[in-house]
C-alpha cells in the first residue's frame, strides 16, 4: 500500500496565497506573451535588439508590406514593448527598455535550449 504524495483532495483546504499574480496582473501579462506569440513581432523585436530601425528597415528585413509592419508596431508600442522618435519624415523605433531585450533572450534560449 502506498500513497501518492501528489494526490490532492481538497480534504485539508489552505489559505490562499496572497503573493500569486491578482486578476488584473495576470491579464496584463497574458496580453504580453500573446502579443509575443508572434513570430513576426519576435522577429521586429529581434531586429531591434541588433539596432534602431525605422518601417522602410523593416520592411527590406522581413519582406513585409508597410502596413502590416506597422500594424505590429502598434501592438509593440500598446504594449511599451517599443517606443518610437521622429526624425524630420521618419519615425525610428527601439525596444522600450532592457527588460524587453532580456525577455526576449531568455524567450529565445529556452526555446532553442537543446
């Protein structure tokens, strides 16, 4: 006879955790890894970790039209995954921050993690 310590049966009910993600946290951070679902915005973020770029960069990178690209920009920048700065007619776009660049690396090295 042995017993499964991972079993549980709601018998002994604990108080809840308090530290885990509220509701609205964890929406936020859903919204987050679904915009990086996208493998084209992983790869705008992967070109933006390499160097600022603006649409026309883009487009001759991932041989893409205008608009779609800048479709998933504005989801980047909603999302202040990227931020933006016009130079006269141009807009060139970077990650918003270090922590993108290290969400990405890390996204990118578990995923190719042999």
């Amino acid at each position: 006879m042995t017993s499964d310590p991972m079993t549980c049966t709601g018998e002994h009910p604990q108080a809840p955790i308090s530290h885990l993600l509220d509701e609205d946290a964890a929406a936020r951070t859903a919204e987050l890894f679904k915009a990086l679902a996208d493998p084209t915005r992983l790869r705008i973020i992967g070109l933006l970790v390499e160097r600022e770029s603006c649409v026309g960069d883009l487009q001759l990178n991932l041989a893409m039209s205008q608009p779609a690209i800048s479709h998933h920009l504005r989801v980047l920048r909603s999302l202040r995954l990227v931020k933006s700065r016009k130079e006269g007619r141009h807009v060139f776009y970077t990650l918003d921050d270090d922590h993108v660049e290290a969400l990405f690396r890390q996204g990118l090295e578990h995923a190719t993690h042999a």
